[in-house]
C-alpha cells in the first residue's frame, strides 16, 4: 500500500465529512478513490483540496450539480462562465446584506433605546438589510451613522 494514501476515516476526519458524504460525493462523481486498503476506500492527499472546495461552494448554495459542472468545466465553457458570473454578483449581494445585518445586530448590542427593535437607527439598518444597497458609499454612510455616539 502507497503510504502517501489516506483512508477513508483520515479524509473523514481531515474535511469534517462523514464518510457517508465522501461516499455520496464519489458516487456524484465530484472525487475519485485512489483504491482500497482492503474493504476501505484510500485517497491522494489532495483530495483534501477538492473537498474544501465542495464545502465552500456548498455553503453558498451552490447545489451538487452545479459543483459538478463547475469541477469539470473547461475554459471554452462560456455558458458557465457566464453563470458562475452571475453567481459571484449574487454572492455580493448576499454578503453586502449579511454585513449590513451583522452592523445592525452590533448596534442593537449596544444600543440603549428603549425598546430596542423600536430603535429607529435599528430599523432603519434592518429595513436597508431587505433590500440590496445601491452602491458602497449607502452601506459605508450607514455604518457611520450607527457608528456615532447617539444622543438621546
């Protein structure tokens, strides 16, 4: 046996995957087996790599096909290019709201209206948190504005 080779259980362990998903993720042909070490699957070390990868894009919502799509693309695939693309601005949008919502929930941590949700700095960071900003500098006034000491 190639001493190089992990098994199934060190991959598991390794990635924080049950074998069950790296089994999944083999049968879905997003990773490949280097062999077995009797009934145990075995794997490069860089297998390590591709599952990060899984993971990432799988906590941003991309689903097992399109990871598969994605892992075995080719640079002549303009079609999904041009998705992954449209993907990223998603992804952007998604983030600036996410972060407007954490600099709201780190207002209302230290925000001494009474009652906090009626917090009209509140309600104002967590309306603006439905809907996309329009550019940066709406997010960076925002963020000033909750920022500053607040007379009351």
């Amino acid at each position: 046996m190639d001493t190089s080779l992990l098994d199934i259980a060190e991959v598991a362990k390794a990635s924080g995957l049950a074998p069950s998903a790296l089994r999944f993720y083999e049968k879905k042909g997003l990773i490949t087996a280097a062999g077995r070490n009797g009934l145990r699957r075995t794997y490069m070390p860089e297998v390590l790599e591709r599952l990060a990868l899984i993971t990432c894009a799988r906590s941003a919502g991309f689903s097992i096909a399109e990871i598969g799509r994605f892992v075995a693309s080719r640079p002549s695939d303009a079609d999904l290019r041009a998705r992954m693309d449209t993907r990223a601005r998603d992804l952007d949008e998604q983030i600036s709201r996410l972060t407007r919502l954490r600099d709201s929930l780190r207002h209302a941590a230290v925000c001494d209206y009474e009652p906090i949700v009626e917090c009209p700095d509140f309600k104002r960071a967590v309306g603006d948190v439905s809907t996309p900003a329009t550019d940066p500098s709406e997010t960076d006034l925002l963020i000033r504005e909750m920022q500053a000491p607040q007379a009351r």
